[in-house]
C-alpha cells in the first residue's frame, strides 16, 4: 500500500501504555499500526525519541468571532491551538457578538469560521435567561453540549452573553435532560462574589491578593453545590469547567457517586501558577475563577494525581493589551493558553510528579471525545482520525512573545521555560505545524458533526 504519511520509530501511547511502532495514514485516518511498515509513502515522519499521542481536544476556548474579532479570530486561535498540539477544540458561546444563543446566532458562527479553521472545531450553545425554547434548535443543528454561567458576566452591549438565575438553570437543565444534552456550567455564587468585590475595591485595596480574597473557594463550592443538586433533580448531565478548587471537585465525586451524571475539567494555570505569583505576573495571570493560593493549588494537585479531575482544557480568553492594563479588578478576566496545554502540564505533570503518559492522553483526549460523543477522534487506534501529535520530552524552551500565534501576543507564560516541546502536529493525516516550519500549507479545519 501507498500511505499518505507514515511516522516511524515513536513512543506511541495508546489507551493501555507505550509501544514503538510505526503508524501508516491513509485518507485522513489510521490505516495501519505496526512493529515495522515496510510500505511507502508520500511522506515520511521520523519520531525516534518521540512521544507520538492524539492531538489534545480543547473542549473549552473562546475565539470571539464574529462580533470581536479584534480579541481572537478563527484563524489566529487555531494556529495557536495547531503550535500547541490541540488537533481539535469546541467553541463557547461567549465572547462573540452576537452570542450564540439561538439558532440564528449559531448560523452567523458556522458561516465565519468557514476555511479559516487550522484544527477541526464544533460550538456550543449558550444557555441565559429568556432563551430555553431556542435551545432544541440549537440542539437540532448539532451543537455538543450547553453552556451557561452561574457568575456574573456580560455587559451593556446588545446580544452578549448572560449569567442565569436559579429558575433558568432548573427550566434549561430540565429542556436540556429532555433532549440528552451536557450542559456545561461556569460556578461561582455571583452575589457573593459582586459583593466581596465592591466591599474590597471600595476600601482601597486592589492587589493581586485582594482580587483572590474577592472569590474565594466556598463561592465555588456552593455553586458547584447548587448545579449537582438541580442536576440530581432534573436528570440533566453536567459537566463542570474550570474548577479550580479540591473542596469542589470533592463535592462533584460526591454527586457522581450518588448517581448524579457529572464530569469536571481543570486548566493548566489553576496547576502552573499560583494567587502568590499574580503580583509579579499582574494581570495577564487574572482568570476566573481566580488563581488560588499555593496551598490551595498542593490540594489541586492531589486530585489530579489521584485521577479525579476527567480532563483538561486551555479556557483561551484572549482581549486586546488595554484590556490588560490598569490593576487587576479593572482588568480583563481571561488568560491567553490555547499555545501552551499539552507542553506544560506534559511537563508538570508527566516529567516532574510522574503521571503515566498514558493517563495524560486520557486527560487532553480520550475523556473528552467520549463525553462530547466524538467517536472518530481521542485515540491513537486503527480507523480513528489521524489527528496525531509529536512530543520531544528532552527538548526546552522558554515562552516568547514573538512565537505566539495570538492575535494579541501576550501569555501569563511570558519568560516560562517549559521543559518539553510539541514538534509536529497532524490533522486528519495533515501536518498543519512543524517546529521548523511553523504553520504549514492552507486552514484544513473541518467542523466536526
């Protein structure tokens, strides 16, 4: 046979450990996986040294196109995404205008990121007050999963994205249940939180650590508290983002095991940085929920050693630099990662405390394609999509503004050395990144049903 691309001689990580072997792609998709492949082909991958895995599946990013794209655009976030080793990503509904909370919305969205897309890509749809007949059409259009926001966001600007009340949440988790959806929730009690915050800035302090005292770790747990039960009562499946604390993924293992159908994802900055690191990063580092002390973080840590945190993703919420200035509470909320995923936490994770790379491919892979129901994709196996990535564990580097493929060039990682380095990323059998070559040929992207 004549492959369209074979990688020879990698550390390939499958499901159930690491074997040498080659892997033959033909017509987008594995073909063959052997000890040798003696075939031709079109072209040629040496991994001799190599971790060879599937491309992560960022199941949580922010483009803002249409409406902002001056923040991100489907073509420079999916180079981002290519150079960090993501072959993949679901789109929130937030922070494009319109947001996508209806079928119109979603259409807008579908037709900007045609031929602009480096990676393959799906979207979510949005669930905020007023909205939840529009969800089935949503829904029918083919949407993965739901999002909604149990914390203040938004702004004055017509067709942007809203926070739900309690009645919203219980109506959309019960539509959402109807039509065996995931919704995907963002928790923190926002009267809590608003309060702490005025209470705080009107007393003069504005630091990093002031920020951190703003949002503490119970305004996540209760909240966390709150989704679980509403999902034990309508049956609905959640899955929690951007948790940032042991206290809720703790909560979450508790309802799951009560029978409540829940995953929960964290980032690599809740593991990469700590609320001590803030005041020397500023606000680039600003999230939300915050980072937390290192105390903290050690808990965090523990979780995900210990497998209870289902997988990973980047939040990418790129803004322009002036939305970065000033102190931190009047600062943008949102770090740039989409570049920086499987590099660092391969790093923290896997080269400094030990996790088992296979357990790592589950972490930015396999959990994700099976909850999104992405049944082509999230494993190195025969007939699955040749979305393939190479990772050199003896290589560093350290984070440049100048490599960033951000449309605006800035990263809490700015000045990091990462001790690892994603070589080579492949799409459907496409190489669409080389660490020699950059971004390679033409978008390839294709929206994923």
């Amino acid at each position: 046979m004549m492959y369209d691309l074979i990688i020879k001689g990698g550390n390939v990580v499958f499901r159930d450990g690491v074997r040498k072997c080659d892997i033959g792609v033909k017509d987008e998709k594995i073909a063959c996986i052997a000890e040798r492949i003696e075939d031709d082909a079109k072209e040629t991958v040496d991994a001799s040294g190599q971790y060879v895995m599937p491309g992560m599946i960022d199941t949580h990013v922010h483009i803002s196109e249409p409406g902002r794209t001056e923040w991100e655009g489907f073509e420079t976030g999916t180079k981002s995404l290519a150079a960090g080793g993501t072959t993949s990503y679901v789109e929130m509904p937030l922070n494009a205008l319109p947001a996508t909370t209806n079928k119109a919305a979603l259409d807008l969205k579908l037709e900007a990121a045609k031929e602009q897309n480096y990676v393959d890509y799906a979207f979510y749809g949005g669930l905020v007050p007023g909205n939840v007949d529009d969800l089935e059409g949503m829904h029918n259009a083919g949407v993965p999963a739901f999002k909604c926001f149990i914390s203040t966001c938004g702004s004055d600007i017509p067709d942007d994205f809203t926070n739900v009340d309690d009645y919203t949440l219980y109506k959309g988790m019960q539509k959402l249940a109807e039509l065996d959806q995931i919704l995907c929730i963002h928790a923190e009690n926002p009267t809590i939180t608003d309060n702490l915050t005025k209470e705080i800035v009107n007393s003069g302090r504005t630091t990093a650590m002031d920020y951190v005292e703003s949002r503490p770790v119970f305004t996540e747990v209760e909240a966390v508290q709150r989704a679980l039960l509403f999902a034990k009562e309508t049956g609905c499946k959640l899955h929690l983002v951007h948790i940032s604390t042991s206290e809720a993924v703790q909560a979450i293992l508790k309802a799951r095991a009560e029978g409540v159908d829940v995953t929960v994802e964290s980032c690599p900055h809740y593991f990469a940085m700590t609320a001590e690191d803030v005041e020397e990063i500023g606000p680039r580092a600003k999230c939300m929920p915050p980072l937390r002390k290192a105390t903290d973080q050690a808990k965090l840590w523990d979780e995900l050693m210990a497998g209870n945190i289902d997988w990973l993703t980047s939040d990418h919420s790129p803004c322009t630099e002036d939305l970065k200035q000033g102190n931190i509470f009047e600062a943008w909320g949102g770090i740039s990662g989409a570049q920086n995923n499987v590099d660092l936490m391969f790093d923290l994770a896997v080269k400094q405390r030990g996790l088992a790379v296979n357990k790592f491919v589950d972490m930015i892979a396999t959990a994700p394609a099976e909850r999104f129901n992405i049944p082509n994709k999230g494993e190195i196996a025969v007939s699955k999509d040749a979305d393939i990535i190479l990772v050199d564990p003896n290589q560093s580097y350290t984070v440049k503004r100048e490599d960033l493929y951000y449309k605006n060039k800035h990263s809490a990682y700015e000045g990091r050395k990462i001790d690892c380095r994603v070589t080579k990323t492949v799409v459907r059998g496409h190489i669409v990144y080389d660490l020699n070559e950059g971004i390679v040929g033409e978008p390839i992207g294709k929206l994923m049903h």
